[in-house]
C-alpha cells in the first residue's frame, strides 16, 4: 500500500511540475507570441475599445487620432490628410493589422510601455490616461511640397536633417489613403486593399525606403569616393582622355557618354559633366573591384538600414566579380567580371537603392562623412503633453573620412555651379548636387530620372539632404534627371531652407 501511495505522489508530483512548466511557458515565455497572433482577437478587441494615442507631424498637426463610434468596436483611426502622410504614418486596422509608425510605435501609441505606466502612476488620482502621443520628425508643409512638386508623376522624394538623421518628408505617388484600410467596417476594408493590391503601381508600397531602383549616375558620388578613399584618385590625377565612350576590358561593348558626348579629365570636371567613360574607367582600371565595394558598403550598401519603420528595404552592390585574369602594369588587376563593374560604377548592372539610400549618400557628403541613423519619430508625449521619451541621434556608418568628404561636397557643389544640377542654385547657400539616368533597356528606351543634393551655410555641415526619382519617363538623356526630378527636389530644398519662391 505504502509503495502505491508513494507512486501516487511521485505521479501527482510529475503531473504537478507538467502544468506548471506549461503554464509558465504559455503565460511568460510565449505570451508575446500569443499576443502578436493575428487570429488574437481578444487583443485587438481590447485595443480598439481603449483609447489610442495621436500622431502628429513636426509642426503640430494631426496626422492619425482615433474617433469614438457607438459600435462593437469603440474606436476607430482616422487620417485627417488621407494619403499625404500614409508612407510614414502606415494604417491601423482591426481586420488587416498595421505597417508603418502605427505598427512600430504600437506599444507607445496604446500606453503599454515602462515610460507611458509610470507616467500615469505619477498622476494616480487625475484621469490622465495612459496611452501616448508620437510626435514625428516629418513636417506636414514639406510633406505637401513634395506632393505638389511631384504632381502626377510616379516616383519618390525623400528629405533628410543630415545632421541628426531625422526624416522631414517621405512622399510616393501612388500612394494610398489609409482611413480606407482602418475602416471598422471588415468587409469595406478588405474591399479597398484588394483593389490596392490589385493595382500594377503597387500604392500600398512605400516605395521610398521599401522598392530598389538602378540609381544611375548618382551612384556616381559613391565611385568617386571609392576613388578618393583609395588614394588612386585625387583632384589632379588621373586624367581620363576626352572621349565618346569606353570599352572595358573582356568586351566589345562600349560605354557610351550621354548623346554621344566627348567628355573626360580629372575628378571635378567628370562629375561636372557626369562621364560615363571615365567613371566606368576609374572602377575597371584605376580602382578594382575591393575599393568600389567598400565605399558602397560604407555608405550602407548591403547593409540592414537603421530606420524606425517597418521592413525598409536593403540597397545592394555586387560583391563578386569573378577571379583575376590579368595584371596590366599601371592599372588595377583586370577580373573576369570588369565589364560589370565598369557598369556598376554609373549605377548600372545589379546596382540598386532605394530613394532613401540615396538620400543618405547626399547627407554623408554634406556632414562631414557620417551618415545619421534615419528616423521618422522625434519624441513621445504623455497625453497631458508631458515628453517621456526623445529619439536620440547616433551614427549609422562612416561614408567617407571628413577629408574626403571636404573634397566630394567641393565636386558636388560644381555639378550646381558648373554642371549639369545647374537648376539647384540657391543663392546665398551652399548647394551640392548630382543628376542621374538610370536607363531601364526597354524598347522604345525608357529610363528614371534622379536627382541627389545638400544644402546648408557655406562651410557648415549641410542643413537639408534630398533625393527624388520620377519613374519610367520615355527617352533617355543626360538632362532626364536635372529637367525632371531637378524641379522637385529644387521646390523641398527651398522650403525646408525657407527659401522664399
């Protein structure tokens, strides 16, 4: 008997330690997972019958808030500028989740973080409520300069603070107006991001930090700092003939100047004009591969980006190009894959950025060489607009050292002032820039036009960085990028500077 009763226990005791052990793992080691399922209800019916947190812009204005309803769900979120600022505040819905500031921000926007309970301890016996406010980095007044500048045209504009990192403006068009996704109303919100889904221009995309794209001759900047990091390149030397195109070693194909154009020399005057020959020259025989590689990489190439949203998407240059087959005296080693790299150095073959990657190409080499993590939220306010918690700016990567970076914002500033971004001029600042067709080799020939630049106090580091693609336009012309993503990118550096039109 003694022995059955000693079994029992022994049996109790197992059966004991079993529910404990699951119970803890259900309730403390896969609470987060349980809780993040999107067949939880219960969560989100909790959510949407509390009240949630605002976003607002930088100068003050709504961009999200919530609105009470006398219906099974209590609140719903609301966009009072519909698609102007939906790229960055994403959308919350009850039936399709969320994206962008709402998802990254969602433990601050419904009140549940250390900062937001304790806030609310403080005031025990006031009704303050727990949820918080994030307060955005992106101006609603320059958000709508880049829609307007934009117009109609697909593509993208991105404006950056250098100096700290923070977003000003992220605009793309199409885009799409986030109350439609919101809407409490299951069936009308499945209805509206099937048709977004359904759409070729893909709106619900963000295509600003989410899609790559050929950067063209902007990718430009990053070659010359590969040179110029190198110690190959100076301002003096080499000098590239003056001619119509190159031929890279182990082809046939040349790389042709735009409209057959003559063009050639040292650093400046190459980046001036934009010469495709001799920039695909000084990748495939003064370079090499390593130090195109490493330039790119230091600007955030290949890299995952630090930025506050979700998904952004990583930027990428090729980092193999094959064995070495020969060693030409007085040049770099020649490798089996030199055509591409030739290539890639005008930002072609399997170069591809997004516009915020290019954004922070533009910053690096107006801020001395150091590229600030990007970020969308500036602060986070208790609802009695107490700040509990501020963004605080770091370093993302070196792009270049301060001593190359003097020496490529004084070329970039001759791309304004003597070149082919002549549209960017502003007087009484100091504007660099540089243009970009990124030839996309359909027939009939089609390509993007780009345009990266900086602006700031003469000597200062730069106060604005901005990049802009208007996709797909028709015909391929060194002028695409300067006539058509020129203007745009012209009207936000001028309102970000308060540059009177």
């Amino acid at each position: 008997m003694n022995r059955q009763i000693k079994a029992l226990g022994v049996i109790v005791i197992i059966c004991y330690v079993a529910v404990f052990a699951k119970l803890n793992q259900v309730q403390v080691l896969q609470a987060q997972a349980y809780s993040d399922r999107p067949d939880n209800t219960r969560q989100l019916q909790r959510d949407f019958n509390q009240p949630r947190g605002d976003i607002l812009t930088a100068d003050g204005k709504t961009a999200a808030t919530s609105e009470e309803r006398r219906a099974a769900l209590r609140y719903q979120r609301v966009y009072p500028d519909g698609e102007l600022l939906s790229a960055v505040t994403g959308y919350y819905s009850f039936t399709l989740g969320s994206d962008g500031v709402e998802r990254t921000y969602n433990e601050e926007l419904a009140g549940r973080t250390p900062s937001l309970k304790l806030h609310r301890l403080s005031g025990f016996f006031s009704d303050t409520s727990s949820e918080g406010d994030v307060v955005l980095t992106v101006r609603k007044d320059l958000q709508e300069t880049a829609r307007d500048a934009l117009g109609d045209r697909r593509g993208s504009v991105v404006a950056l603070d250098p100096r700290t990192g923070a977003v000003l403006a992220m605009w793309s068009n199409p885009t799409f107006d986030p109350n439609l996704l919101s809407n409490n109303d299951a069936e009308a919100a499945a209805g509206a991001k099937a048709l977004y889904e359904a759409a070729p221009t893909k709106p619900l995309l963000p295509k600003a930090y989410r899609e790559r794209y050929f950067p063209g001759s902007t990718f430009k900047v990053v070659t010359a700092t590969a040179g110029l990091t190198s110690g190959k390149v100076t301002v003096d030397s080499p000098t590239y003939p003056v001619v119509t195109s190159y031929t890279p070693p182990l082809t046939s194909k040349p790389i042709s100047n735009f409209d057959g154009n003559a063009c050639g020399g040292t650093l400046l005057p190459i980046l001036a004009r934009s010469c495709n020959s001799s920039f695909a020259q000084m990748a495939a025989e003064t370079t090499g591969p390593d130090p195109m590689i490493d330039a790119a990489e230091a600007a955030g190439f290949n890299q995952p980006v630090e930025l506050d949203l979700p998904r952004p998407a990583r930027s990428v240059y090729p980092t193999d190009f094959g064995a070495v087959v020969s060693r030409p005296e007085g040049s770099a080693p020649v490798y089996e894959d030199t055509p591409k790299l030739a290539q890639t150095a005008i930002g072609q073959n399997d170069v591809r950025a997004t516009p915020l990657q290019m954004a922070m190409v533009a910053a690096g080499a107006g801020n001395t060489g150091q590229i600030m993590a990007p970020h969308v939220m500036a602060e986070i306010r208790a609802r009695n607009g107490d700040v509990v918690e501020k963004f605080a700016p770091f370093p993302w990567k070196e792009s270049m050292t301060p001593e190359v970076a003097a020496t490529m914002r004084e070329a970039m500033v001759g791309v304004v002032t003597g070149g082919t971004a002549a549209v960017m001029a502003t007087p009484g600042w100091e504007v660099g820039a540089k243009t970009g067709t990124a030839q996309l080799g359909t027939k009939p020939p089609r390509s993007h036009g780009w345009m990266i630049a900086f602006a700031g106090q003469p000597g200062q580091p730069a106060q604005v960085a901005v990049a802009v693609i208007v996709e797909d336009l028709p015909g391929v012309s060194a002028a695409t990028g300067g006539s058509t993503a020129g203007p745009v990118a012209k009207a936000v550096l001028d309102k970000a500077l308060g540059v009177s039109g």
